[in-house]
C-alpha cells in the first residue's frame, strides 16, 4: 500500500514539472522583449526548484519501487505455494469424499445386516419363548410323573424253586408252589401258598416258565387260575426225553386281593432242579 502511495507521489510530481514547463513556454512566447529576461529567470528559478525536489525525491522512489516488486515477487511465489496446497487439498478433499460415500455405503449394507439380524433374532427369541414355554410344560409333566411314580404303589415278584427233580404225575391237579423268592417287591406273592395277591386295584403282566425232562413218552402241562378259574393253559409232549421248556404271560386287570396262581394238572409232570427251569413272575402295569 505503502509503495502504491509513492508511485502516486511521483507521477504527480513529474506531471506538476511538465505543467510548469509547457505553463512557461506560453509565457515566453507572449510576453514582451523586455520582460523575456525576467521571465526566463523566473522559469529558471522554479525548474531550480522543481527539480531539485525531484532529485530529492527520486532515490526514495526507487527504492520504494524495487521494495514493491520485491513484494510483487514474494506475494506471487506465496501465490503459488498456496495454490500448490490448494491443489493438494482438492485432491485431498476428493479421496475424503470417496472416503465418506465408501463409508456411507458400507453403513447402509451395516444397516441392512442388522436389520436382517433384528429379524432373525426377533424370531429366535420367538422360538426361545416357546421353547421355554414347552421345557415348562415337559417340567410339569415329569413332575406330575414323578408324583405319580413316588405315589403308585410298587409291586414286582419272581419265585422259582418247587423240587429238585421231578413234580408229579399226580391223580389230581395240585396247586405249585414256587419257594425259592428272587424279588418281591409290595411282599404281594407269598412262599408258603405260591399264590399272588394284587395289593391294589390295577392292570398286572403275569407269566410262567415250566420244563420237563427224564423220561420219554412223557406228558407235560401246567394252569394259570384267578380266584380258581383257569385263565391259561399250556400242554406239551416230550418224546425224547431231553429238556422242554414252555414259556407264556398274559396281561390281567385284577381287583384289589384278587389271587393268581400256578397249578399242575392231575397225570402231568414238571421237572426242577437248582438252576430255576420253572420260574412265576409278575408285576403292576398301572393302577386303574
């Protein structure tokens, strides 16, 4: 700014020096012969003047003149060291913003994905509260069964042992007592009469296992009775006398002291030894 305001001051000097000039060449050629020797001393002593304070002047001028370039020339390379950083930040400005719309884009695929995840675990919770709600219902149910259990009476027997060595024939049927007791659970099957008592109202698995062996030509057979009635009954015969076996059971509903038991009929035989080859076995299904 500085140097702007001198360079004005110059020009108006110079532009006042040849203003005085042209102003007396027109006094020269108008004036009389006899003031020509007065004027041309007077314009003597003002160009004296003018110039003098030019020459004054003039060094500052310069110097202000060579400053301004200097500062011309600074201002320009500063110019363009600014436009250089400019430049750099355009481009820098543009890899942000293909930062940002990258980063936009992956926070709308985010977006959908969690979306996605809310629905799925929106219906896994679903899942988890019915899950939840039948472990519940299985929980009361094995209670409940547990109950049930803890609270229906238990009832299992098994007994073997009626001779070692032949039973029978005999003239009429007789009653077989199994004296050898591998479980009996409730004390419902008694040694002594080799008849089973149900404990409680119920539905009961009841089955036997008879054998017979020593002689060929022999007739084998055996009853299954409720309260004195025949409720099964199985005959084989033995031609080689070698082991036979018969096996059967049957699933009886049975009032509370209802008795079940074996019986051989009359001319028939069995055959027992230590190793239980004729078992009665039974146990509570259910009560009712």
């Amino acid at each position: 700014m500085r140097g702007a305001v001198d360079l004005l001051v110059l020009l108006f000097c110079l532009s006042g020096a040849w203003t005085q000039e042209e102003s007396g060449g027109v006094r020269e050629s108008g004036i009389t012969q006899q003031g020509h020797s007065a004027g041309r001393e007077s314009r003597g002593t003002e160009a004296t003047e003018v110039t003098s304070e030019c020459t004054t002047m003039q060094p500052d001028i310069w110097d202000e003149m060579k400053a301004l370039r200097d500062m011309v020339m600074e201002q320009r390379e500063k110019l363009r060291t600014m436009e250089g950083r400019v430049t750099a930040c355009e481009g820098e400005v543009e890899t942000q913003k293909n930062i940002v719309m990258d980063l936009r884009i992956e926070l709308m695929v985010t977006k959908a994905k969690v979306a996605e995840l809310e629905k799925e675990n929106a219906a896994l919770e679903a899942r988890l509260s019915t899950s939840e709600r039948e472990l519940t219902t299985i929980r009361n149910d094995v209670e409940e069964l547990k109950r049930q259990n803890t609270d229906r009476p238990k009832v299992a027997f098994s007994a073997a042992g009626l001779n070692n060595g032949p039973i029978g024939p005999f003239n009429t049927d007789a009653n077989l007592v199994y004296t050898r007791v591998i479980t009996n659970i409730g004390k419902a099957y008694s040694p002594i009469t080799g008849a089973f008592t149900a404990p409680v109202r119920g539905v009961y698995y009841i089955r036997f296992t008879a054998a017979q062996h020593g002689r060929g030509s022999d007739y084998m057979g055996i009853y299954m009775l409720k309260n004195g009635q025949a409720i099964m009954s199985n005959f084989h015969y033995n031609s080689h006398g070698y082991w036979v076996h018969l096996s059967n059971g049957v699933i009886l509903e049975l009032e509370q002291g209802d008795v079940v038991y074996m019986r051989l009929p009359a001319s028939y035989r069995l055959y027992d030894d230590t190793k239980n080859q004729n078992i009665f076995s039974g146990f509570l299904l259910f009560t009712v």
